[in-house]
C-alpha cells in the first residue's frame, strides 16, 4: 500500500469513528500529516509505511505540539525493517505511541484499547498490582508460593504487586493460575505516560532571524511564544491566562504561503485555535479562517484585544482586498 493510500484510509477510519479530522498537511517538512478531534480528545497523527523513518527531531516536535495544544501524538505505520507491526500492541519510537492500523482501528471505532506494549526485551503488559493481591490472598497464596508456581523470585513477584509491568507470557500464566483478568489496557490517548520510556521533552528550538520581530509582537502584548521546526506554522502562541491559543505563520504571500495557511485553519479548527499569517504584503483578508495581517500592522497592536479582533474581522472576509 502507498503512503498517501495508507493516509486516506486513516482518515477515513477517523471519520466514520466520529472525529472531526483537518485537512491533510501536504507541505514538507512536516511533523505531522493530520490532527483529528472527538470530544475532548484531539490528535496529532504521523502515518507511515515503514515508522524507522520516524526520527527524533519529528518525536521531538510532536511531543512539544501536543504539550502546547493538549493534543496526543501518535504514530500509525505498517511495519519496521524488521517485522509487520503486530495488532493489539503499542510501540513506541522517540516516546510517541505507534499503532498498526489493525489497532487504531480496534481502539477508536470499536474502542477496544491495547493490552500489550512493546519495550526492550520483547512485549509486556500491565497488571492490576491491586487485583493481583487481592486475588493472592483470597487463594491464601504466599508470596514464596506464587514464586514458586511462576518459577521467579518472590522479589519479583513483590515487584508485580508493587506495580512492575509483567511479560506477555508471565501475565498469561498469572490469568491462568487465578482464573481472572489481572491486565490493564495502555492509556494511549493519555500518550501511555504509564509505559514509555521517560525521555525528556526538547526544549524548543531557535526562532528563526526573520520571524524575531513577529515574536517580539507576540510577547509585548502578552503571549508565551513556542516556536516550531517542522509543523505548517511557525509557532504556537498562547495567552498569559492560558485561555487563548494562536497559530501564526510569516513569510511573502506566495502560493506555498497559501497553501500552508489553508493548512493552519483546518488544523486550528480541530484544536480549537486561532490562525494568522503575516505577509509583506497584503494582497488578501483571509484564508479559509487564517486571518492575513501585513507586517507594519503588526507592530500597531496594542494587546492581546486588539489582535483577536484584527483576526475575527479578516477571518470573516476572504475576499480580496481592492
């Protein structure tokens, strides 16, 4: 299957599972292909064929994106270099989740979610360290005695207890022994904080030499600027008070210029953000929502006001300025 096929189906699926899904982001580099939203649940998405081509640069900016739009990054790819991803299993690269489609289609149209997460060593799961105790003690099972049917040490079955994640084959042999579900599912929509790796989040990087005065603006009047490498717009703005986010995006008004801000409003609608694009030169009100504000106009706002006004009246106009 061709990535673009692989894409169109997982927006398809996303679709008929009830999520609002924005258009795809067809200009390179690109952190993400889609953002999708159900409810309170909103999702950046990076569809591959082969997910070794998912680097660390891409994690990184993920995972920053979806800390400043509350949003869960994921992977959704066929197969490494290796080996076919497997159904029912997360895996993680650059602490983001990766799903097959097999189990993206499990968890968000029959909302089944995933037992099993791939981790050095081979796959393992959850167990309700609770469950298991509980379960233990009904049976009058020592600790010594369960080691010893599990042919561990009673350490490790103290450690199950106190939480430890097991292996797929110890935790079938446990649900044998007791004769009850004692696995949890991975929370991937929380982004399976309680499995992957515990890399640190990048810090942002540089703001780019021609954007600082754009940036300037932004922080005087009172907005925490985040600038970004690889997504459709050059950095996620947002309010002291939190209460306000803005997409903003800077560069000659050219035809990738439109493109990407018709990209920023389709994503601004499924993470519920404002979009703006400055330009040299204002030749247009609006793309679709992304209102165009000439550089010089800039520098005129005052505060936070003034500028969600400036957006929602060019918002509301695409029509071209005469």
């Amino acid at each position: 299957m061709s990535r673009s096929a692989l894409v169109e189906n997982v927006m398809a699926m996303l679709e008929d599972a009830g999520f609002l899904v924005s258009d795809r982001c067809a200009i390179r580099p690109k952190s993400f292909d889609i953002a999708a939203r159900r409810g309170e649940d909103v999702l950046l998405l990076k569809i591959l064929g082969n997910i070794d081509a998912f680097d660390a640069q891409t994690g990184g900016e993920m995972r920053r994106l979806g800390t400043y739009l509350n949003a869960t990054p994921i992977v959704i790819g066929l197969r490494t270099r290796d080996e076919e991803l497997k159904p029912g299993v997360v895996y993680f690269r650059h602490g983001v989740p990766v799903l097959s489609p097999d189990t993206a289609m499990d968890l968000f149209v029959e909302e089944v979610p995933p037992l099993i997460y791939a981790a050095p060593g081979g796959l393992y799961v959850n167990i309700d360290s609770e469950i298991l105790a509980d379960v233990r003690e009904d049976r009058d099972w020592s600790l010594g005695r369960l080691a010893k049917e599990l042919g561990v040490s009673r350490r490790t079955v103290s450690k199950y207890e106190d939480g430890m994640d097991a292996s797929v084959e110890v935790a079938a042999e446990l649900e044998d022994l007791f004769d009850a579900p004692l696995t949890s599912p991975v929370s991937v929509l929380d982004g399976a904080e309680e499995v992957r790796d515990d890399e640190p989040t990048p810090e942002d990087p540089d703001v780019a030499p021609e954007d600082e005065p754009i940036v300037t603006v932004f922080t005087r009047i009172g907005f925490e600027v985040h600038p970004t490498d690889r997504a459709p717009f050059k950095s996620v703005n947002e309010s002291e008070d939190q209460h306000e986010q803005v997409l903003a995006g800077h560069s000659a008004f050219t035809e990738t210029a439109e493109k990407r801000a018709r990209i920023m409003s389709s994503v601004g609608e499924v993470t519920r953000t404002r979009s703006v694009y400055v330009v040299d030169e204002l030749r247009r009100e609006s793309v679709d929502g992304t209102a165009l504000i000439e550089k010089d106009e800039m520098d005129d706002i005052q505060d936070a006001v003034d500028l969600r006004d400036l957006i929602m009246e060019r918002g509301e106009d695409p029509e071209e300025v005469a």
